[in-house]
C-alpha cells in the first residue's frame, strides 16, 4: 500500500531544483490581500446563508435599510 507522506522533501527524479529558478518568499502576498477578503462565519449563519451571493446581498440589504433609517442631527449638515 502506498503512502502520502506530507514531510518528504525528495522531488522526483525528472525534476532538478535549478531548472526551478529561485524562489520568492511573499512574492504575490500584497496582491493576495488586496484581491480576497476572507470571512470566517458562524455555522449557523453559514446554515442560513449558503452562498457568497447570498451573504453580499443580506449585507447590502443591510446597508439600505441603516442608511435609509439614519436622520441627520441637528448638529450634522
């Protein structure tokens, strides 16, 4: 029976490590940040809301209704 073993570093035999180049550590970090925003939720809201577009439009429906019930003061222009 064969194995995965998630601590072997041997590469296999077609493949040479200088035929790799050099790598960079981080190199597409900043771009990852910037592109994802990764949003753990509780499993009983993930119950109610099973996909992204779901979760976005519940928000946006959020947003309206505080926006649309928010008066200025009398101190706000």
């Amino acid at each position: 029976m064969k194995t995965d073993n998630a601590h072997d570093d041997e590469m296999r035999p077609e493949y040479r490590r200088e035929d790799l180049g050099t790598g960079v550590r981080g190199k597409h970090y900043q771009a990852y940040m910037e592109s994802n925003n990764l949003v753990l939720l509780r499993p009983e809201v993930a119950d109610a809301f099973p996909t992204e577009e779901s979760v976005n439009e519940a928000l946006l429906s959020l947003i309206r209704i505080a926006k649309a019930s928010t008066r200025p003061t009398n101190g706000s222009a």
